[in-house]
C-alpha cells in the first residue's frame, strides 16, 4: 500500500498533526492506498506559499507559463494508462471511460495553454486629445481549486490549466474520495519544473481544511464543482473577504423525447445519458419525458437496456461500475425506497446486484407512475436510478422540465427543427443538446442556471474568469490639462 504525501512550497510533506485518511476502492471495498489528513495550519501554510510565488510567476510572459502548461500535459501523456487505472482504482469507472478522462484532462491543459496569446483586454479612446484608457486582464492572485470525487482528474486539470495560464496561482483539495488522481496530476507538474509554490495541493476533510482554504483572506477565487449545498456554504464562507467564485453545482436535467423521435437512437442516448459513470454526472439524464405517443415503444426499449448493461470489476469488458462510496450508495437505496412508498412503479433494478457480494454496486433501477413533485423526480440522485413520466403536448414537456430548482443541461430528442430550437431558446439550462448527448467540447462555455451555479468553466468565458478587469488611462501629450487640478483658477470655471 502506498502512502502519499502533501505537495506545499514545491515539497511533498506530512500532515502537521501526523494522520492520515485510507483511500477505499469502491469495487472491492479494500483499502488501496492512504493520504495525508492536512490541518488547518496545512492549508494556511500552502495558501502562504502560492501567495510568495504569485509575484514572480505574474510577471512571467503568459507563453512562458504556457510552456510548463504543456509540458504537464507531455507528462501526463507518458503516463496516461498509470493515470487511468489509478482513476479507476479509486473511483470504480469503467476504464474506458478513466482512458477517455485521461485523455480529456491532457485535452484541458493543451486547450488553456493556447490562451497565453489570447488574454485580450480593450484599448478605448479617451474624451480627451493625446490620451487613451487601456482595459487589460491580469491575473487575480490565489486560486482555491475544490474538486469533485466523479471526475477527479478532469476538474483538476479544468481548473488548474485557466488558472495558470492566467497568471494565478493555485491550492488544489480534491475530494477524500478520490485524492489520488489529484497527486498524480501534480506530480506531473512537479516534473514539468513548475516553479516552487505555484501549484499546491492539500488533502483532507473538506469541513475542516475546505473552509480555512475558502475563508481565507489570502484567496482571491475559488472554483468548485460540487453540491448545491455545499455551492451554498462556500458563498457564506468567503462572503467576509468577498472572494470571487467559480461554481458548478447541482443538477436535474431532463430528458424530452418527443413523438418523432428517432426510437432506437433516443434509446441508446438515453441510456448512456442517464448510466454513463453509474449515473455519477452533474449533467447525466435525471428525469425522462416520453411523449405519450411514444412511450408505448420507448419505455419497454429502455427497460431492456437498462437491464442488458453489464456490472461488475470495472477493469474489466463491463458498462457500469460502482457507486463511490458505501455512503453514496445508500443514498440511492433511500431516494427508490422513498418513491416506491410515494407510489412510484419499479420497471427494473431497485436493489444491489446479488452476484457481486463485494463492492458498492446498485442495479440500472427505472420507475414509473411517478408526480412531477415527488422527491425523486424535484431531487438530484446523482446515480442509476431514472424515472419515465409520460407528456402529452410539447408545452407540457418544457413546463415539467423547467419545473426544478437546478438549471444544468438538458435534453431534446425530435426530427422537428421548430420544436427543437423552441426548446434551446426556452428550456432554462447552460446547456441544451439536440439529438445528441455530449460530448461536451472544450470551447463550449459550461455553466449552470438558478441553483446549478455561478459562473461557468471551458471556453473563453470560462477562461476569463481566472482573470480581472483593470483600467489604465494613459496621458501622452506632455502637456497634462490642470484645470482641475488644485489651487483652482481662472482657466477652471
């Protein structure tokens, strides 16, 4: 068993108290590797030390920041199949999805590396002769990178490759689930020469370490992808030094498939929208509206795919593996005990499979005869359980998808290109897909509505965001107008 260390001030180190957390592998429930638990006198130590570096590494040309950028990404590269099964070792997916999570978290790095000749700011003319105003970008100064445990090695390098690019510095705290994706990518940093300071990386409890991180005076942003809970309790935690933020949180998103939908198309989207990572996506299919004209044929379709997809040791040919954590786990036992007493039909699942006695796995689980109100429909699940509500008119079906606090993506299955743009112009999502589900590209901006988030991440909005607005007015004429200026004179009134 290996027991990995902190990353602080360019040094691996202990945790100042001396403890330290086990890493379980979800699919086998055995201990795989152990991790540092940081103190609160640990993140304040790697926050100082991103704070000492953010002089020197700002004044560096961005391409020159760029180039350990991308020298990361050569790292990772050589080391990717490593990556991969590390990811899949602690977090329980398939390895053909941790390869293509690898390989999307290269992407990430490779894509904000080419933005170090594109920080664009503004050049204004002034009210006044010889003089000019100049918006530029610069950076912000300490980045506190808060990722989540179902794509642990995508959100780091999502956050952290802006964030450098831009001039930042950054403190990274993954989650105690899944911290091991996190020290592997920063060891490829590590490799790539990165200055001292410039990349930190903590481990531990988030209510513990999370909150001295984002509450700190030190930190000028913090990115999180996450809980709308826990969205909530960073805004009141770094509310007293008014701390920018960078949120992704919660989602719902529905799924509409409308009559004239291409059946066996929108069955196998469906189903990968809905089970792809054991159902472990913010932006996974959480809720299904079926025409009525169609459900007939679409709901029996979808049951036997459901129950078709394969479970099991995820390093091997299987579609899903398991949930997270035992904790995980429970949660979706609890959200389909809850519907099946609210009413709720089983179609198929509802239990954990009997053939895999170890390991935190739980059936592709499909409910019907389901209300728009009920806790499993109005709540995120965040697994493989899916409920199918029938629609009878396509206004019906915008309503009822937008009935829901959370505003992440969404989708639309239809031949119909009316009924398809009235859909991406009213459904209230950051995202909308049309006959297809993702994959989500790099230059698109993702972002949430109402309580999926603030802000957004990808693409050049999401870039700037790990930037400031500054204004510089510029007087050239050598002959500065003081009219204005005190003692007041004849030439001021």
């Amino acid at each position: 068993m290996t027991e990995y260390k902190m990353y602080i001030g360019g040094e691996w180190v202990d945790s100042s108290s001396g403890a330290t957390t086990s890493v379980i592998n979800p699919s086998s429930e055995v201990v795989c590797a152990k991790v540092q638990s940081a103190t609160v006198e640990d993140a304040k130590k790697a926050l100082d030390a991103a704070q000492d570096s953010f002089d020197d590494w700002a004044k560096l040309a961005p391409i020159e920041r760029a180039r350990y950028v991308l020298k990361a990404a050569d790292e990772m590269e050589k080391v990717s199949e490593d990556l991969a099964r590390t990811l899949t070792m602690e977090q329980g997916k398939p390895l053909f999805e941790s390869r293509s999570e690898i390989q999307g978290s290269i992407a990430n790095l490779r894509y904000f590396a080419e933005f170090a000749r594109r920080i664009q700011g503004d050049v204004l003319p002034s009210d006044y002769p010889y003089r000019t105003v100049m918006i530029l970008r610069v950076p912000l100064g300490v980045v506190v990178a808060l990722t989540p445990w179902n794509f642990p090695s995508a959100m780091v390098t999502r956050k952290v490759g802006p964030a450098l690019i831009s001039g930042d510095v950054v403190v990274v705290k993954p989650s105690s689930y899944t911290p091991l994706s996190a020290i592997r990518i920063v060891q490829c940093f590590e490799r790539a020469g990165l200055p001292k300071g410039v990349l930190n990386l903590v481990t531990g409890s988030g209510s513990t370490v999370g909150r001295e991180l984002v509450s700190n005076n030190n930190t000028q942003l913090v990115t999180m992808t996450g809980s709308t809970e826990v969205g909530k309790e960073i805004m009141r935690d770094s509310s007293n030094h008014v701390a920018r933020l960078v949120l992704e949180l919660g989602g719902k998103a529905p799924f509409i498939v409308w009559g004239d939908a291409e059946l066996d198309w929108a069955v196998k989207n469906a189903i990968w929208a809905r089970f792809w990572n054991a159902g472990q996506t913010c932006i996974c299919a959480e809720r299904i509206y079926v025409d009525e004209r169609l459900a007939s044929k679409f709901i029996p379709a979808f049951v036997k795919a459901a129950k078709a997809l394969r479970l099991g040791d995820p390093t091997t040919q299987v579609d899903m593996g398991p949930q997270v954590s035992k904790s995980e786990l429970e949660v979706r036992e609890k959200f389909v005990q809850k519907s099946l007493e609210e009413g709720a039909k089983l179609l198929t699942g509802g239990a954990r499979p009997p053939y895999l006695p170890k390991g935190y796995y739980y059936e592709p689980t499909v409910l019907e005869n389901v209300a728009q109100d009920s806790t499993v429909v109005q709540e995120e699940v965040f697994g493989p359980v899916v409920p199918i509500l029938k629609v009878s008119s396509f206004e019906e079906a915008l309503e009822k998808a937008n009935d829901s606090k959370y505003g992440l993506a969404s989708y639309i299955f239809t031949k119909d290109l009316g009924l398809a743009m009235k859909a991406a112009n009213e459904l209230r999502f950051g995202e909308t897909y049309i006959n297809q589900v993702g994959p989500e590209l790099l230059q698109g901006i993702h972002t949430g509505f109402k309580q999926s988030g603030v802000g957004g991440e990808n693409s050049q909005y999401g870039f700037y965001n790990y930037t400031q607005l500054k204004t510089v007015y510029v007087d050239y004429s050598g002959k500065p107008d003081t009219t204005y200026l005190f003692p007041y004179t004849e030439s001021s009134r």
